[in-house]
C-alpha cells in the first residue's frame, strides 16, 4: 500500500478531487485507494470523482459509448470507473444494477436535470468537475439567439452532449456577443469554454472581465485568436494573474454567429 492511502469505502466520501490529465484522454480523479483482499490492484489508482445527478434528456443517446456488465462482488463504483478511465472518449459513468453505461457527456457536478428526464440511473459520476464554479451563480444575456432553444442559459446550464443544440448560439450579426453577470463581485483566475464539437462559431473572440455592465468598459480577460480550436477541444484561458469582477463576456468582432457550449468560470 501506498504511503497515505484512503481505505477504499473512503473513497466515496472524498469531495475534493485531484484533477489530471489521463493517458488515455480523460479527465479523472486519482484517489489512492488501498484495496480489500481480493480486489484487483488496478481498482486501486483510477476513481473518477464528481456525483452528478443521475438522469438526463434524451440527447443522451447521442453521446452514448459503450455498456459493461458488473461483478456484484465488487465495488460498483470502481469498476465502472475503470472501464471509463480505459476509454478515451469517456467523460461520464453511469451504474444501475450490475450494468455500467459510459458516455461522452460533458456534465457538471451542477447541473440540475430538465423538465424531460429520459435516462435515469442510480448513480453517475463526471469527469468534467473543477472546484470553485462560480458558474451556476450567472444571470446570463445575448444578442438575438438563433432560435429558443439555443439561448443564453445553455453555455451555463452544466451539460453538453451533441454538436449545438447544447449550446448558447447567436444569429448570423454584426459582432455578436454573451454576457454573464455574477452578481456581485469575484476574482477569477481561469475560464474552462466547450465550444461546438465541430469548432464553428468559436474564433476572434475577445474576453472581458469587470465590474461594469457595459462590455466595452471592462478589461481584456483573454483573446482567441483567428483560427478556429480544434475539433472537440476544451480552451482554458489564465490571464497573467486573477482578475476581480462581476460581469463576463465573450465577443466576436464580424459579421458571424457566436457559439458558447459550456462555460466553467474558477474562482481564485
């Protein structure tokens, strides 16, 4: 064993992760986790942290990877975990009875289901967890948005599965642009953004961070510049140090639509 291992029925009660990069792709929490006997030794190094609620909209079928079957000897939780941390387009676990659903669903430990639940399980876990969300706490707004479904509150609402129709997209205008307001004043060191998976919509942004609700009155956060991220990519912006204020906003400067998939906005 490990020096400083967690016996593992701890590891369920952790609510602090940490977050690296795995090589397979993923995002997970590495707890080290002594094992019972018997246990496999693998189970010991890789346990995706970040309960989230455990039923989602139908689109979920969409973002749909693969199903094991469990060993109802063993913990649930690990093994699922496992066959998730192997998988590289695997962000989310989902376990009900002995049977382990994994998913490409970008979900946050905030998010809070929809009026339309259609998978439901008895637990899931993300691996799409940062501490210090400020983003649950945003009013947000927008230029005129491509239809109702694709409105302000999506770039916030904490899930992401399939192409836009998770997403806060503009119509096609002259420099279009979203806003959050945090409601009173925060210093921020990073923003986490999912922009579309086919990358459209995301390039020549301009990101501004302060106290004033007027956009152009607050100081440069970050740039994005002209070429468009890649397929699939998350963007993580750091400006040289955290920056105070209360209102975020995100700016294309032509004729253009804007797409905002997801926003994580971490507190200093």
């Amino acid at each position: 064993m490990v020096k400083g291992q967690k016996p593992i029925e701890d590891c369920a009660l952790a609510t602090t992760p940490i977050i690296e990069d795995h090589p397979h792709g993923c995002l997970v929490g590495r707890m080290g986790c002594s094992l019972p006997s018997g246990e496999n030794p693998r189970d010991s190094v890789i346990y995706i942290q970040g309960h989230v609620i455990s039923s989602f909209p139908s689109e979920m079928s969409t973002c749909f990877v693969q199903t094991f079957q469990l060993d109802s000897a063993r913990s649930k939780n690990i093994q699922c975990g496992n066959y998730c941390a192997m998988i590289a387009s695997c962000r989310l676990f989902c376990i009900k009875g002995d049977e382990c659903s994994l998913f490409k669903t970008w979900v946050t430990a905030e998010y809070n289901g929809t009026d339309q639940d259609f998978y439901g399980f008895t637990s899931c876990y993300t691996s799409w967890f940062f501490s210090k969300n400020l983003a649950p706490l945003v009013v947000p707004t927008m230029a005129t948005p491509n239809s109702a479904s694709l409105a302000e509150y999506q770039a916030i609402k904490g899930f992401f599965c399939y192409e836009f129709y998770s997403c806060s997209v503009t119509k096609f205008m002259s420099n279009p642009w979203w806003k959050g307001d945090l409601q009173m004043t925060y210093t921020v060191s990073t923003l986490i953004v999912k922009p579309r998976d086919d990358s459209r919509d995301f390039s020549n942004v301009e990101i501004r961070f302060g106290n004033s609700p007027k956009i152009s009155e607050n100081p440069v956060f970050s740039i994005y510049p002209g070429t468009k991220p890649p397929a699939g990519s998350v963007i993580t912006f750091k400006p040289p140090t955290p920056m105070e204020g209360r209102y975020l906003s995100f700016q294309r400067f032509s004729s253009c639509a804007l797409s905002v998939c997801e926003v994580q906005i971490i507190e200093a």
